[in-house]
C-alpha cells in the first residue's frame, strides 16, 4: 500500500512538475508566419516555452528531445469540432441521438479527445456542444482525460424549425427538457440563453443564422435568425467576455452576422465576392469546414440510410458547392481559420483540402495555428513557439511546405510538456 501511495505521488509531482527540457529542432515553423529556421534549441520549463534559440544546446539539468532530423510545429488548432460527434458513415444519426444520454456522450467525448490529439491537435473549439463538452474541458485541464486544451460552446442558438431545433421532423409530441436549451425565437431569449450558456460554463457562443445541410425541415438557403436576435446575441456575448461563431450559407444572412458583429462564419459556403468583402472589412474570420463536406458527400452516396431523415438528398445537393467556392474565398484576402466539424474522425484532412483549394502550404499551417489562436482570442498561449507559450508541439519526418499531408502522420505530439506521442507510440498517458 505505501509502495502504491509513493508511486502515486511521484507520478502527481512529475505531472505538476514536468521535467525540464530542450527540443532540438532541425528546422522549425513557428507559426509566425517567418520562414523555416534550421538547428534551433526550444527550451521548455514545466508546461510552457522559456527560449527559442539559434544551434543546438543542452544547458545543465535540460534532457534533450532529439527532432533534429525532423520538421517542428506548433501544434494544431481544430476551431470547429463537435468533440463527441460520430462519422456518418459508420453511425445511425438518429438511433444514436434517442439511445444516448449526455453522460454516454462524455464518454465519447473523451475517445475522440484522445484520437485527437494523437493527430497532432492540442487546442480545439467545441462549437455546439452541451454539458458533456464542458466536463469533458474540465477533465481535459485537471489531467485526467488526454486531449485538446477545449473552448466550448452550448447548444447553438437558433429559431424554432432551424437547423438546431432537434423536434423539426419528429413527431410532435416526442420532447425532451435538453432540446430547448438552444432555442431563441426573439431578442430577449437570445440574451437569457447566452446568459445560461456562462453560467453553465460556455467559452464561446455559436449561433445558426440559416438553415444547414445535416438537419431535418430547414432550408442552407434561408436566413432564420432575424438581425435583432443576432445583435442581441452578440452583445450579450461579447459583454461577458466571449466570442460568437455564426453557422452560416447564404451571403444576405452572412452580411447580417457580420454587421451584428460575429466573430467568425463558419462554412460561409455560399458568400459572394460582396459578403467575404464585408467579412475582411470587418476582419470576421472564415472557417471553410470543407471535411465535414467530404465526409458527408460520401456517407449520403455509400450510406444515405444512416444519416438524419430526408437529409441525403440535401448532402448530395449541396457538399460539392463549398469546395467550388473557396477559391473565391482565398481571392478575397478574408482570415481564414482552420476547422472540420468533426469529433471521431481524421481532423488532418483539411490540410490537404485547403492546398487543393489552392492555399499555399505556409498558409495552411497558420490556418491551424496563428490563425486559430487569434480566432480563439489565446495568441499568447497558444498557436506559436514562441518563449511564454505552452509547450504545444508536433513534428514530422520531411518537408510539410513540400508535401502538406506529412502532417497528416505526425509522429511527435507533445502538449503542455508531456510527450503524447512519439516515433508512432504513445509515451504518456494520463
Ligand atoms: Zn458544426
């Protein structure tokens, strides 16, 4: 029993206080956006970067962390998960939805964490979650789950029949207490809810100005949420200290948002060349999500019985258009943020569809990092290697600026520190 209790309280002090250690980095992207350094030294102390110099050095009491044959990062920033979500093609939509609670989807959540951060990413926002994402955050933060640090939304507000309104196409009489918690139908319920959302622990606020795709009932075409109900929400938010992503298709309703003064559009599949022209005006952030449309494509064409009722003809309809749009979006100069709309699921594929996309592989890389740390409003922590910044950082074998779906591999994870993953195996496990 004392042999126990001991080891225990060594393996708490060396998480409360990871060792010291330099990282060798052959060449290192900082996420500033700079050009690639070669042979520099990343000295880290506890869970966060003390110095970034030039050469190789070990000062006495470092171990060092030998990448010096490899390329090293930030590690990534998914703006746009839903931690605890399900693939489509491998999932029924709806007998999963009525056969789990909030506490089986903790459990979810806390998988998909894991597998996230195997991939390379140590920092996500949950953008539409419930109390589940917000245990899962705290369990994240007090080491006991593996995974991204987490900034989380709440239900996502949105109108009566949109496309978060769960009832749209059920029987009428089916109800459940959780299914309100997102629903705003006039100003005032907006700043009730965004009110709620804080205090049951909300980072963010995500609201559903249009219809979506993945929805029963709704139209991606039509603006739902009026301009005041907007307006409202994004005061409220912002007066408490949090940022608001605005699911958005149509240009009309996007142009509302942004004049309400939202934060980021994510999809923003539909904008015009006027629309993004507002967003980089206003400096609104993009947040393309063009995976989740890739992922969706393909279960409505293999699997269209598995997905929400009535919803594969609209995937089938609507999932090539984004890709088609985006280099429309990258003409316009707006800020760009880098998301999937995943939980399960591989997150690194956005890399490859923003090169297709035309991007250029540095600005890929700062999509996931300097950009989503801006978005997230955490640049001095997050996003960069840089001396005050958690020791959050990935490598691969090669050159990510030459082929971008090396970080589709990455074989070094470290988050805060702690190295998660190592030569493929990972090495520490909370
Ligand atoms: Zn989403």
């Amino acid at each position: 029993m004392l042999k126990a209790l001991s080891l225990a309280a060594v393996l708490m002090a060396s998480a409360a206080h990871a060792e010291n250690l330099v990282v060798h980095a052959g060449t290192l992207i900082d996420g500033s956006g700079a050009p690639p350094r070669k042979s520099v030294s990343i000295l880290i102390d506890g869970d966060k970067i003390a110095q970034v110099k030039d050469g190789f050095s070990t000062p006495a009491g470092y171990r060092v962390v030998d990448l010096s044959k490899a390329t090293v990062l930030p590690g990534f920033i998914d703006v746009h998960v839903h931690i605890g979500a399900k693939l489509p093609s491998t999932t029924n939509a709806t007998e999963d939805w009525v056969t789990h609670s909030a506490l089986d989807r903790a459990f979810d959540d806390a998988v998909y964490a894991r597998a996230m951060l195997q991939q390379g990413f140590t920092s996500a926002r949950d953008v539409g979650g419930s109390d589940d994402s917000v245990a899962v955050r705290n369990a994240i933060d007090a080491g006991k789950v593996a995974g991204p640090r987490l900034w989380v939304a709440l239900e996502a507000l949105g109108p009566t029949a949109g496309h978060g309104d769960p009832r749209s196409g059920l029987d009428p009489d089916l109800y459940h207490p959780g299914w309100e918690q997102g629903i705003v139908d006039t100003p005032e319920q907006a700043r009730m809810r965004v009110r709620e959302h804080k205090r049951r622990g909300a980072d963010l606020i995500k609201i559903m100005p249009s219809g979506g795709i993945a929805s029963t009932g709704d139209d991606p075409r039509q603006q739902l949420m009026t301009d005041a109900e907007m307006q409202t929400a994004v005061e409220t938010a912002h007066s408490l200290g949090m940022k608001v992503a605005a699911h958005i298709y149509p240009a009309a309703a996007i142009e509302a948002a942004v004049r309400a003064g939202v934060d980021s559009v994510e999809h923003g599949s539909f904008a015009t060349d006027e629309a993004l022209a507002l967003m980089k005006a206003k400096g609104t952030y993009l947040v393309p999500t063009l995976t989740v449309f890739d992922v969706f494509y393909r279960a409505a064409s293999e699997h269209p019985e598995l997905l929400t009722p009535g919803t594969a003809q609209k995937e089938l309809a609507n999932d090539l258009l984004p890709k088609q749009n985006m280099p429309r979006a990258l003409k316009s100069g707006v800020k760009i943020a880098y998301g999937t709309d995943l939980g399960q699921g591989d997150h690194t594929l956005e890399f490859s569809l923003l090169t297709a996309s035309g991007m250029s592989p540095m600005d890929t890389i700062l999509t996931a990092t300097r950009n989503g740390a801006d978005l997230i409003g955490a640049s001095d922590k997050i996003g960069a290697i840089s001396t005050g910044h958690y020791a959050d950082i990935v490598a691969v074998n090669g050159d990510p600026l030459k082929d971008i779906t090396l970080l589709r591999h990455a074989p070094f994870v470290m988050k805060g520190g702690i190295i998660y993953r190592q030569n493929d195996v990972p090495t520490a496990q909370p």
